[in-house]
C-alpha cells in the first residue's frame, strides 16, 4: 500500500520540479529545480530496483550536470547588469 502511493506521487513530483525548471525565469533557479527533478528520478529508479541506473542518474544528471550549468551560468553576463 505504501509503496504504491510512493509510485503515485513520486512521479508528480518529478513532473511538477520539471514545470518549475522550464517556468522559473531566473536560470540559477531552474537549474536547481532541475538538479531536484533528478534526485527524484534517481529516488524513483532505487524504488524500481534499479540500483546501478540510480546511482547513474545521482551522479551524472544531479552532481554532474548541475556543475556544468551552475559553471556556465558564471561564466555569463546577465542582461540586468548591463541596464
């Protein structure tokens, strides 16, 4: 019973942190957001017994990805500053 409403919400959520990754208008934020839809989907492979596909996702799409964003994202101006 239990595990079968996590199989129920836990995709909500990783659909709604993916809403708010493409709605949010500042780009740090979103790519948090988007960092925490990973963590989620890595959560949700653990729980389908998908371990090594778990830690994939924790490693590339949630530490790694994010890293690469986050860096780019200081390596930009942002259009305010220049106003």
């Amino acid at each position: 019973m239990f595990l079968e409403a996590i199989h129920i919400i836990l995709p909500v959520f990783i659909i709604l942190a993916a809403i708010i990754a493409i709605l949010l208008k500042d780009l740090l934020a979103s790519v948090i957001a988007l960092a925490a839809m990973s963590l989620l989907l890595s959560l949700e492979f653990f729980i389908l017994h998908a371990p090594d596909v778990a830690i994939a996702e924790a490693a590339v799409g949630a530490c790694l990805t994010t890293a690469i964003f986050i860096l780019a994202i200081k390596a930009t101006k942002r259009n305010e500053e220049e106003v």
